[in-house]
C-alpha cells in the first residue's frame, strides 16, 4: 500500500479541506484521551465540577489553595510536570466516570 498525504485526499476527495484536516488530526492519535484538549480547558472544567477547595485537597499545590485563579495554576501546572500529571490523570478519572 502506498503512502498518500492529506493534501492528495483532499485534492481527490473534492472536500472542504478543514473538515478533512480536522478529521484526520482527531484519528491521529487514538490512544492518548488527553489529544485536542487544552491544560485551560482541563482547569476550568475540574473547577466548575468539583471548586478550588477540592482541587486544593486532590492535589496540595499552592496554585489551588491559596487565592487560585486559572492563570496562576496554568502557569505552574506548565512549569512542574509531577502536578500537571496528576491533574491530567484525575481528569481522565473524572471523564471516564
């Protein structure tokens, strides 16, 4: 079988190319649950779900305790890979619910 580029698909196909494009990002990666979701939308959907104070207790990072905004623990959660992972596993967690 030979190899044919998105851009031939499209050129075949006939299709708007962003549709196609943006369906083959999304089969791209199949295994990872996290792909096409930003570490803003994460924050922002386990603090509507469960506030700061739970977050805080989960996982004890300064960020999430003391006067927690979405910029404050975007910016750690960028910086300190142990806390991002356990942020990103109890999200996972919680969508698999």
């Amino acid at each position: 079988m030979q190899y044919v580029s998105p851009s031939v698909i499209i050129l075949i196909c006939g299709h708007d190319p962003y549709a196609i494009r943006h369906t083959l990002m999304i089969s791209a990666h199949p295994r990872d649950p996290l792909h096409g979701i930003t570490l803003e939308t994460i924050i922002k959907e386990l603090v509507e779900r469960y506030g700061w104070a739970e977050m805080g207790r989960r996982v004890p990072i300064r960020c999430f305790l003391h006067d927690p905004s979405v910029k404050s623990s975007l910016t750690f959660l960028r910086k300190t890979p142990w806390a991002r992972e356990r942020v990103e596993g109890w999200y996972i967690a919680y969508k698999d619910v």
